[in-house]
C-alpha cells in the first residue's frame, strides 16, 4: 500500500527507511527521521536519529532525538540524547537531555545566542 499526502496536509514527516543511503542535503519546516544512512546537512523543526541511523553532516533543529550516530555538528534548541547514542562533532544547545550511556565524544556548547523558536 502506498501511502499518499494531500494538500491540506502541511506537516509529513521525512523518513529515510533503514536501509536507504542518500548523499544530499535536507531542508524542511517539519520533521526528519532517519533510520538509514545520510551524507549532508539536515535542516528541521524536528530532527530524529533513530537506532541504526546515520548522518554525516550538520543538524540545524529546534529539537533533536538522538538514538543513532552523528558525525559532525549540530545545532539545536533542545538536544535529547539517548543510550546507544553515538556522536562527534560539537553539540551547541540550550537544553540537553542525556539519557543511559552514552557514546558522546563531542564538544558540548552551551549556546549564548538568542533562542529562536
């Protein structure tokens, strides 16, 4: 069964299936999950790294779940990082969430700036 969007539905999520490997950037004003495997930046409302999933690249959100693996930078306004999770890169927030054990090997950053949500 296909599953299809109409006009008036303004807020479809972006999935990248497990086993799906995509080398590009994502810009959107909603969410992306990610169970495969990205090469690029991702810009979102809401990003989702779920267990087995990989991006390789910067992550601009306003919230991120963090159950998989980020190489690179990311930042967000509220950052929720949970056990399995795997990340390097710099993590610049205002509010962190670390749940379990963790495989963080990043810089974590405060941000300073003005909250912009």
């Amino acid at each position: 069964m296909l599953a299809f969007t109409n006009a008036k539905e303004k807020t479809s999520p972006t999935i990248i299936g497990a086993g799906c490997k995509l080398t590009g950037d994502i810009k959107t004003d909603h969410t992306v999950q990610v169970h495969g495997h990205i090469v690029g930046n991702i810009t979102a409302d809401t990003v989702v790294i779920g267990r087995g999933g990989k991006v390789i690249g910067k992550v601009n959100a306003k919230t991120l779940f963090l159950h998989g693996t980020l190489e690179g930078p990311a930042t967000v306004n509220t950052a929720n990082v949970f056990s399995n999770a795997q990340m390097t890169g710099t993590l610049s927030y205002f509010t962190l969430n670390i749940t379990g054990n963790t495989g963080l090997e990043c810089k974590l950053a405060k941000r300073k700036d003005k909250r912009n949500e």
